[in-house]
C-alpha cells in the first residue's frame, strides 16, 4: 500500500488513551505528512483538530501538561457542569485563551476533516465538517467527545449529539464509501482487542426521549468487536495500514497519571515511526 492523495486518516477515540493518536500525529507532522481527508471520533476528533492546524505539540500539552495543571477530569464536575469533564475549560478556555487554536490555518489546510457524532433522535452516526464558524466546529467536537452518561447532550444545528463512538468508533467504512479506498487507522487499542463485557438492554428510564439512542447503546460493544474485526480484515487484504498500541494498555479511559500518559504519547511517535518510515522511503523512490 502507498500512501498517496487518495489515502485517508482514521483516528480512533479512546478517551485519555487517545494520547497515543497525539503521538503518532505529531510524528506525521514532523514528516510533513499530509492527507487529503481525514476523520476522528471524540478524542481523536479532538486530536484531529491540532493536527490540521498544524499545531504539533497542542495535543500532547492539553492533554498531558495542562491535565496535571487543571486536573480537568472528575466527579465533581458532573455537580456543576453535569459532565466529568470541565467542559468550560476544555472546549473555551483552552481554544480561546490558553491554548489558542489556530482558526485560519485550520480553514486554510485543504484536507477535508469531518467529526463523528451521534443523532441521539436517529440513533446514527452523523459526519460533521467546518472550517467556516469557530463556535459550530467547537460545538461538532464537544458533541462528538460527549460521552453518555456522564456528559450533557449536546445541540448541534438543533439536533441533540452525543459521542460518535456510540454507532462508529472506527469510521474506516465512512472513508471508504467517500472514495478513500486506502486508509492509515490509528487505534488506541492493541491487536487483538476485543470488548469481553456484553451488551445490556438500556432501561426507559435512561434517555427515555431518545429510544433510538437507547438501542444504539444496547449495542455498543457488539458494534465495536465488528468494526475491529472489519479493521483487521482490511488489513490484511492490505486496504488499510494500522497504527495501534503494541500491548495491552495500563492507561484507561478517564487516566490521570501523567507519567503513563507520556509513555502512550511516546509510543504512539515510535509506532508511527517503526510503521511508517518504510513506506514513506518506498513512496520516494
């Protein structure tokens, strides 16, 4: 496989594990690797954005420095902004002040960048791009890194959103129905992976407006056990390239501990090292 102008970049969530993404694009951006389409789901929609900024460096220092400084995730915050994170920090302060996102290079850059969210009226999956209006791009993001449950539901363009990783944690087939036959993946998890927990029925008195939502939910690991064995086959067919964690990871979901964040953000440069340097020396000859 090449990676050419009709390769996509699919980028897994994960949460905090989505630090090993931060690492693998900040080597891309180092190698002034670019696609010409590009899609995340929650934290790798949040990654997505830094990196078509061209801003290498934000993702880890949000997401590591500025974690250990904040200390952004926590139970307290569901009593003041019903979510676990402090979403006013994450999704303005950061972007606006002390971080700053980079607007108009992130419009300039020709790279199509669309974000995962789910319609919790429908119950699937929509694919969101905006390079026009700052506060529509923050607020398909925020909806995409909303995890149910433990984040409010987000209006987009008058439609409640929560998590794209709910209905398509790995939109490899998003890419491809656009035309993006090849695609370099990158996922949080090891090979192998599989969720062993089953899936529950989702009971009415939780989202009791959105039963659509609800059977979205009732299936979610049975969903995502699919899109890895689907990501595996293409694999091996040699339709995609994957970038994936060596081992099982010590590093969950809501991680805090900065110095086993670090260890993910290194390993994901030195993944994307070890994988993508032979084809890049292949791509030049």
């Amino acid at each position: 496989m090449e990676i050419n102008q009709k390769t996509g970049l699919v980028l897994e969530g994960g949460g905090m594990r989505g630090v090993f993404t931060c690492g693998v694009l900040d080597w891309m951006m180092d190698h002034h690797l670019e696609f010409p389409y590009a899609i995340g789901v929650s934290a790798g929609a949040c990654n997505l954005l830094s990196y078509i900024s061209r801003q290498r460096g934000r993702a880890k220092f949000s997401n590591i420095d500025l974690l250990e400084k904040y200390k952004y995730i926590g139970f307290k915050y569901l009593l003041t902004q019903r979510s676990i994170f402090d979403t006013k920090l994450l999704y303005e302060d950061f972007p606006k002040r002390l971080i700053p996102f980079d607007f108009a290079t992130y419009r300039a850059n020709p790279c199509v960048a669309e974000m995962v969210t789910t319609n919790c009226v429908t119950g699937r999956a929509c694919y969101l791009e905006e390079k026009d209006d700052f506060q529509r791009m923050m607020q398909i993001v925020k909806a995409s890194s909303s995890l149910p449950y433990v984040s409010p539901i987000v209006e987009v363009d008058g439609q409640p959103m929560l998590d794209g990783g709910i209905v398509d944690s790995i939109p490899v087939e998003r890419a491809m129905s656009l035309g993006f036959e090849q695609n370099v993946v990158v996922l949080t998890r090891n090979k192998g992976y599989r969720k062993t927990e089953s899936d529950v029925r989702i009971p009415n008195i939780i989202y009791r407006k959105y039963p659509r939502l609800r059977v979205a939910l009732s299936h979610r690991c049975e969903c995502y056990n699919k899109q890895l064995e689907l990501v595996e086959r293409l694999e091996e067919e040699g339709k995609v390239i994957v970038i994936r964690p060596l081992t099982p990871l010590k590093v969950d979901r809501l991680e805090k501990n900065s110095e086993r964040l670090t260890a993910l953000y290194e390993e994901g440069y030195a993944c994307a090292e070890q994988v993508l340097t032979p084809l890049m020396i292949k791509n030049e000859k």
